[in-house]
C-alpha cells in the first residue's frame, strides 16, 4: 500500500514537471508564431485529453497514441522549419515522453492489478461454480426423491386397489349367487335390496378400475398400439351401444357421419373408451327429450369428434375444471354417478395421441366436447 | 353324461366358497383347494375338465401351479383369475398357455361363458 501510494507520488511530480516545462514551451511560441501556438495547444490538450479518457482502462491506447505523437514530432522537425514549429515539436516529444513515463511507471502496477482481478475472477467463477454444483445435485437429489415417490405412490395405488380387489369379488360374488338363486328363489324386496348393494359394488368396482387405470397413464405404463382406424365404424358401434341408455331417457341419439369415412391412427381401444365415456356423458347431463348428436370431420387433414348435447351445461369456469380429477360440476353431485376420473383418463389419452380435447358450454344450454386428433400419417402404398 | 369337473385354486377362502357355491350350482362338479402347493400335491390324483387358478397365491404362484399342472395334465384348460389388471397378468399367462384371463371382480355371465366357451370346444 505503502509503495503504491510512493509510486502515485512519483507520477504526480512528474507529471506536474512536464505540464511547467510544457507551458514555458507553448509561452516561446505564442511569442513567435501566434498560428503555430494555437496548433500547438491544441494538439497538446488534444492529446492529454484522449489519454485522459483512456487513462486508466486501455493502457495500450497510451502507447498507440504517444506513438502518433512521437511521428508528429518528428514530421514536424524534419519537414517544417521555423522556431515555431520546432518548439511545437518538442513540446509534441515531451508530451509523449510523459505519457510513456507515466504509463512504465504504471505498468507493473496494472500487471499487478490485472494479475489480482483475474485472480478473483477466476476465485469468483469457482465460488460460483462450486455453488452451481451444490445446487445442481441438490436438485438431481430432489428429483430422484420426487421419481421415487412417485413409484412408490403407484406403487402403493396398485396395490391398495388390487388389496381392495379381492373383499370386493367376495362381496359381489355373493350378492350375484343370491341373486341368481342358489340359496334359493327370491322374493321381490329381496332382490331390490340385493339390486342396491350390486349397484354399489358395481360403483366401486368402476372408480378402482378407473384409478388404476389413471395410475398406469400417468406412471408411464400404458402403451398406445396404434393403427389405422374407421373412427365412422367406431362411432356408428357406440351409438348402438349407448341406445339403449338414451332411449330409456327418451334421448335422441344421432350421428352426423356426412361425407367419407373419417380415418385416424389411433390405438382403437383407447379411442373408443374416450368417444364412449363422452357419449355416456352427454346421455347422462342431458335431461329427458334431449338430444345428443355425434359429428365426425376432417379439419385441415385432422380427424375430429365432436359430441354435443342439449343437457344442463357447465358455467365457463365449470368447463376448465371438469379435466380434474375428481372433480364434480354443481348438477353432476346430484344428476349421474361416476368415479368423476373419466374426463381425466380420456383427456390423458389424447394427449397421448398427441391430440386435444376440449368443452365448450352454456349452462342451461347444452355442452359440446371436441376431439382432435392429429392428421394420419401417409399411409405407405404397397408395391 | 357326467358332470363336467371343474377345479378351483384359490387362498381366498371366502372367494373360493362363492365359485364353489356359483359352480355347483351352474351343475358342475367342483374341486376345490385352497394354496396351489395342495393343487399341486396330489395332481395324479385327480383330473378336472377346466381348472381356475388364482394368479397371486402365497406359496405357489399361479402360473406355477398351471407349469406343474400342465406336467400331469397336458390337456387340462387353464383359466386365470387375477385382481391385477395390469395387462402385463394377462400377456404373460396367455404366453405360458393359459386358455383365458379374468380379472377380478369377475361377473357370473362372463366367468360362465368362458369356461362355456373352453368346455364346448375341447369336450
């Protein structure tokens, strides 16, 4: 610290001798050439003032421009003649000969200096580094736990459903022996009251069936086993499936099927849960003497199934949250039964079509779900 | 004609007793047991027409019994019945030689169709 502040000292008087000795200079012009004086100046703070601006960021600019100088000296003693123009010159010389000595004096200092910063920076990139390091493996650890826990939970939901299973086929098989008389025959409150408990279990039986398969989705175990599907083939075997659930609530079910067959490559299993639990949704909101419509088309090449419905309907926000698990909309609580994980399980497999699906409804006015699909992939001709 | 046999391996006692319950009174003949080690032990002495085996079992496991089984029996039908739906059950006890899978909770028409189905085509 101490020799630093010597060494400012040093640069300070040298600097104070070449400003006297450079005004007793430019005083010997002024008194010969007023024109050269003013020339003289200027290049002078000219030239003190753009060291100043580079003073201390780019020492190299030091030695660039004191070199300008030095040749302008020189140019000026060599080829002009005249008292004047030689006082100029050596005061152009003195001026470069203390940059130069300012900038030595300098040097091992900035050497020094660059020396420490690049020694901290390098300190700061490792502490940074270091600490990137920590907080990447903290995150790896946190994700690996997270992945662990997740198989434990499907772990643990596979097997609590499957533990969940077996009282359940218990119970049901011998609910379904009375009823089918082997304790012998049944009076007609008898089998009212076994009709009720085997609803029951057929209930359960829906929403364990239902969480597991929601449980394989997500874990990453179901697999699509695509192929080209006639989703019009499809949609025409899910009306006469879901006729008789309409008819009883005297529901117009209809398909709208114009034009051409409507292909998608799909998994036909999964597709025809997903148009099925729609379907069965629409007959179960829509109330007696509606309508429920199936519409099949090709958007831009992609393969869409819209069904609509003249049933109770879902508020906007109601339409956004039916996705949800378990989630229930203010008239299904009371309307219809369901384990409320079909629209999650159907929008889960879509989107592993890589399709979308979506709801658009008025309350009171009807609701309309719509599948897209993405276009088929062009089908290889055989040679 | 005599009845056709129909044998049952099942731990669950209460799961046993219904199919036995059901069976019986659909007129077969039914043989019941409850660990697949007793199905196993004595298998030369007896022979069923169709056999329905639980696919989780303590001790023997389902498809176990159906490998030692099969070892006596070459010709007896196997039938699974499981309350694991993984779709995994199913592939790898078809692959070994069952005749069909049914997942548990099963229903009466769709257990007595099936061993319908299989009685009627190898009797």
């Amino acid at each position: 610290m101490n020799q630093e502040a010597k060494r400012h000292n040093q640069v300070k008087r040298i600097d104070r001798i070449a400003i006297a000795v450079l005004l007793v200079f430019l005083g010997v012009t002024v008194v010969f050439s007023f024109y050269h004086s003013v020339l003289c100046l200027l290049i002078v703070f000219g030239l003190r003032f753009l060291y100043s601006l580079f003073y201390a960021r780019i020492p190299k600019t030091y030695w660039a421009l004191s070199a300008f100088g030095a040749a302008l000296a020189a140019y000026s003693l060599f080829y002009e003649s005249g008292v004047a123009v030689t006082v100029f010159a050596v005061a152009a010389l003195l001026e470069c000969l203390r940059v130069f000595m300012i900038a030595l004096l300098n040097y091992p200092s900035t050497v020094r200096n660059l020396e420490t910063l690049t020694q901290e920076l390098e300190k700061r990139v490792q502490d940074r580094t270091t600490e990137l390091k920590a907080a990447n493996s903290e995150l790896q650890r946190a994700n690996t736990k997270l992945l662990e826990l997740d198989k434990l939970k499907s772990a643990f939901v596979s097997q609590a459903s499957h533990d969940l299973r077996t009282p359940l086929t218990a119970i049901k098989g011998s609910l379904d022996n009375l009823m089918i008389g082997v304790a012998g025959p049944l009076n007609e409150k008898q089998t009212r009251i076994l009709e009720r408990a085997q609803r029951s279990v057929d209930r359960l039986t829906f929403l364990i069936n239902d969480i597991l398969d929601l449980n394989r989705i997500e874990s990453g175990r179901e697999k699509l086993q695509k192929t080209d599907v006639s989703l019009t083939t499809m949609v025409k075997g899910l009306i006469q499936e879901h006729k008789p659930a309409a008819d009883q609530k005297s529901i117009a079910l209809d398909a709208e099927l114009n034009g051409d067959e409507v292909h998608a490559w799909a998994d036909p299993h999964k597709m025809e849960r997903v148009i099925g639990e729609l379907i069965g949704n629409a007959i179960k909101y829509t109330p007696e003497q509606g309508r429920v419509t199936v519409r099949l088309s090709l958007q831009d090449g992609a393969p869409c199934v819209m069904v609509s419905d003249t049933g109770v309907g879902m508020s906007e926000e109601e339409s956004k949250k039916i996705w949800e698990r378990f989630y229930r909309t203010a008239n299904s609580q009371h309307m219809a039964k369901g384990s409320g994980l079909g629209l999650s399980i159907a929008k889960e497999l879509v989107e592993m079509h890589g399709g979308s699906i979506r709801a658009t409804s008025e309350a009171g006015r009807g609701s309309t779900f719509k599948i897209t699909l993405p276009p088929s992939p062009v089908k290889e001709t055989a040679i | 004609m005599s009845k056709p046999v129909i044998a049952i391996v099942e731990d669950e006692e209460e799961l046993r007793e219904n199919l036995c319950d059901f069976l019986e009174f659909k007129g077969y003949e039914v043989l019941c047991f409850d660990s697949g080690d007793a199905a196993v032990a004595g298998c030369g002495d007896w022979k069923a027409d169709l056999a329905l085996l639980d696919y989780l079992m303590p001790g023997l496991n389902g498809i176990e019994v159906m490998k030692r089984l099969k070892e006596v029996h070459p010709d007896m039908p196997i039938v699974f019945l499981t309350a694991s739906s993984q779709g995994m059950v199913k592939e790898s006890a078809r692959l070994k030689g069952a005749e069909a899978v049914i997942l548990k909770p099963y229903s009466p028409n769709e257990l007595i169709e099936t061993i319908e189905r299989i009685l009627s085509r190898t009797a």
